[in-house]
C-alpha cells in the first residue's frame, strides 16, 4: 500500500507516465525491481546481482544481505481483493492510476463521462495486466459511464460497486479538467461547474464510501492536487481555489476519519 502512495506522490509531482515497466523501490536493499519480478520470485537473483556490481558498498552491507532478501521475499507485495474505485480514470494520471493497481492486483472500477472510449480503456487495461503478469486469473477492471457531478450517478456508482464487491478500500478522486483564466474573463456558471467537477464530486464520494470503509477496518481516500492549490499563479483560476478546496478537505477528512484507519 505504502508503494502506491509513494508511486502516485511522484507520479503528481514529476508528471505523467505509462505503466508500462512500473518499477518498486526496495529501500532496505537498495535495489529495483518490477511487480512480475516479486510474484515470480526472481527479485533474489535481483538483488544478488546488484550487489555483486556494487563494488563502492560496504562489507558490512554485503554481509546482511542474506537477512534482508529473506525479509523481502516474506513481504506481502500485491494488493490482491483490494477494491480501488478512480474518478476520471479514462485518461492521463487517472489511467496511469489504473494501470498501477491492475498490476498490482487489485480490482479497479474506473468512471469517467465517455462510455465507449471508457471500456475501451478498461479493455487495454485488463489485457495487458493479465499480459505483464502472466496470469490465468481474470483481471478485474470494469469500466463504469459516471458524471461524478450528478449525485444520483455517485450513488448508482457506489451502490453497484459495494453489490459487487462488498465495499470500497481505495477511493482516488482525480476527475477534473484543466481550467485556468484570470478573474475577469470568467462567468459564475465556470465557476459553479469546476465546483461540482473537483470539489462536489470528492465531498459526495467520499462521503459515500465511509461507511463502507469503517465496516472493512479502513481504507484510504486519495484527492488529486496540483502545486496551484497552495501556490497559485496569476491566470490559473478556478482551477488553483478548487485544489486548494480539495486540500483542507483532505486535511479534514484525515483528522476526522483517523480513528477509523481511513487515511
């Protein structure tokens, strides 16, 4: 899980990226390995060979080497029957989202307004998780047609996800489009609509995840930002208020839920 966030922490700093060859950070170690390596098991031959080329480590390095692969091997790695639902999911981070936690195991439900482009990107999604993995085991990543500024679709959303699949572990709040102009050269209902898009959509989600979350032992509420929201530049409105919303709502979601092992 710590993996995940840290990836989609780099991922909405640094920029966008395809999933294609994820890579995971073994800080212990000090080496790099991808998701297939882990489930296969060859993260040992891995590591053996990082070491061996790193001339510049020190012994004693070298020397706990066979502790530390043990304890990696004994790591739980995948995130298997977790159950991760991303807003905006069709396209850009949202995808690359997507694509992470197929890889990674979990059953992912996407939504976004474009329903053909929407299961098409599933599709290629599913395929080549179930590709990279080589596994015989069905992928699940389901594609769901949602405006996310419609309540009665938020509920028809989550109702059919928690039918399913019993409940909601991750909830990744990313729908949003790109808005940025100076105050003058926009209207109240540009306003109203980045509104419903970034913050509504996150404050109706999220709230209809909770319970379902509090009755798994916990989950974890991931808003999509950007730098803007706590710096903003001249011209960059609404987007730079709407993020700076979804911040404190972060913020408060986390001090509210914290005794409910929501993060």
């Amino acid at each position: 899980m710590k993996r995940i966030l840290n990836w989609l922490f780099l991922l909405g700093f640094v920029g966008m990226a395809t999933a294609q060859e994820p890579i995971i950070r073994v800080k212990q170690i000090g080496t790099w390995s991808t998701p297939a390596m882990w489930w296969k098991g060859s993260v040992t031959q891995d590591l053996d060979d990082f070491l061996a080329q790193d001339a510049t480590k020190p012994a004693e390095d070298n020397n706990n080497f066979d502790i530390w692969r043990d304890k990696v091997l004994e790591m739980e790695v995948t995130l298997d029957d977790k159950v991760v639902l991303i807003t905006g999911g069709s396209d850009g981070l949202g995808r690359a989202t997507a694509e992470r936690f197929a890889l990674e195991g979990a059953k992912v439900f996407i939504c976004a307004r474009r329903s053909e482009h929407l299961f098409q990107v599933a599709d290629e999604i599913r395929n080549h998780a179930m590709q990279y993995l080589n596994k015989d085991a069905e992928i699940e990543v389901v594609g769901f047609p949602t405006d996310v500024t419609d309540p009665e679709d938020c509920s028809s959303l989550i109702s059919n996800i928690t039918s399913k699949f019993g409940g909601i572990d991750f909830l990744i709040n990313n729908a949003g489009v790109s808005a940025a102009a100076g105050l003058e050269k926009l209207n109240e209902a540009e306003w109203l609509a980045d509104f419903h898009l970034k913050v509504m959509s996150a404050v109706r989600l999220s709230k209809l995840v909770v319970p379902s979350m509090r009755m798994r032992g916990g989950g974890c509420i991931i808003n999509a930002s950007i730098g803007g929201g706590k710096a903003p530049v001249a011209g960059s409105l609404p987007t730079s208020v709407m993020r700076s919303a979804g911040l404190n709502l972060t913020k408060s979601l986390a001090n509210e839920f914290a005794s409910d092992q929501i993060r």
